[in-house]
C-alpha cells in the first residue's frame, strides 16, 4: 500500500487482471450440438482460438454498434472456417449466437473485494483496455461497472496500450496526472511497458509467477495484494 497511498487514481486492464475468459471449448462445443452440429471439444477449442486470434488483430474496428456487429459477423466466419465441415453448414447468425453464448468473462475471486477497498481509500478508478466498444457491457455483466469510475477501450480511443493517447485519455477521465496515478495490468508489455514510458507508475499482476516486468515495475500475484 505503499507505493498506492500517494497516488489519486488506478488505471486498470480488464482481461487478465480485473476478468478471466473461461474456457470457451465446452460451452462452444454444447452449443453447436444443440444447433445439430455435435463437434468435440477439442475442435470447438481450437476453431475458437483461430477466432479470437482473428479478433485480437480486429477488435480495434469495433468503435460503435453497427461495426460491432460487422466484426461479430467476421468472427463468426473465421470460426465456421476452422470447424469441421459437418459444422461449417451452420448460417452465420446462428455461429454468431453460439460464439457469443460460448465467451464468458467473470471476475477473478478478489477483485470485487479489492476494487471497493480501493474505492474505500478515495481513489479514482478507470478501466483501460484493449477491447472492442462493449467493454462496458461485459463490466456491467460481471458486476464491475459500479465499483468503478470509468472505463476506456481501445476501439473508443482509436489507439491502444502501449500507444500515449489511451494512458493519456484514462488519466483525463481519472483526473489525475501521471505522477498521480498508477497502471495494474497483467501484460508486460502494452500495460507495464507502457505505462512507464508515459511517466505512469506500474503494477504486474503475474497470477501464474512466470512473467517478467520491465524495469521499474512492481510485482503482485494478485490483485488483491
């Protein structure tokens, strides 16, 4: 608590640090079956990576709702690609429905605790991540929204982290400067990297104990910690 007590606000990544992505191959494969297109769960899991590796690159075109759909709509193309062919006869909006039924984020165990303690201690929290306009949607899914302050995504910004202008806009609607305020994130790279090169102190939340920070960054298991 040290290096917090100074600071005016938190800057926090979502995946990996505030949610977890639950395995998708099970969910994806049952519903697939019950759209009549029974795959294993190991093809299920292995389309989904071709998809969510096809998103990673994309999700940034995903500024409004219309766009959110048309990227839906893409995801769901590149997964019915990388399906069995039994399963590829699917229509797109149904693939759709069943990728979106099969992608489920919840909050890793400590963080409601940690984010209200954090709220406790006056300070501003703003969630900053690269992740397509609904961001918002799936905090408020999870029960995150009302224990922060804010929340930016790198589809609303039009750049993501490591890149200034996203640090710079979480620090605008925290209200602090950079010597104010402090960035948690489980990425060494977009999140501690680069949030030391604008002048941000940094956090790694390193759950699996095998990453390694940049210089100048410290260390947590958790977000509890």
């Amino acid at each position: 608590m040290t290096m917090i007590g100074r600071r005016r606000a938190v800057l926090l990544d979502a995946l990996g640090t505030l949610l977890e992505l639950e395995d998708p191959g099970p969910p994806l494969a049952a519903e697939l079956a019950a759209r009549g297109a029974p795959v294993s769960i190991a093809e299920a899991r292995t389309a989904v990576l071709a998809e969510m590796a096809y998103y990673k690159a994309h999700h940034d075109e995903a500024s409004d709702e219309e766009r959110l759909a048309d990227l839906r709509r893409r995801c769901a193309e590149v997964l019915r690609d990388n399906l069995p062919p039994a399963a590829q006869a699917l229509e797109v909006p149904g693939l759709t429905a069943a990728l979106l039924a099969a992608l489920r984020f919840r909050p890793y165990p400590e963080v409601p605790e940690a984010l209200t303690a954090l709220g406790d201690r006056g300070l501003r929290l703003v969630v900053v991540s690269n992740w397509d306009v609904s961001l918002h949607e799936q905090l408020r899914a999870a029960g995150l929204d009302a224990l922060v302050d804010g929340a930016l995504s790198s589809a609303e910004v039009g750049a993501g982290k490591p890149h200034p202008a996203i640090f710079a806009r979480a620090l605008e609607a925290a209200g602090a400067e950079p010597a104010d305020a402090v960035m948690v994130g489980d990425s060494p790279d977009t999140d501690v990297a680069g949030a030391l090169a604008h002048g941000i102190a940094a956090v790694l939340v390193d759950r699996g104990g095998i990453a390694t920070p940049p210089p100048g960054a410290h260390v947590l298991p958790s977000l509890a910690e």
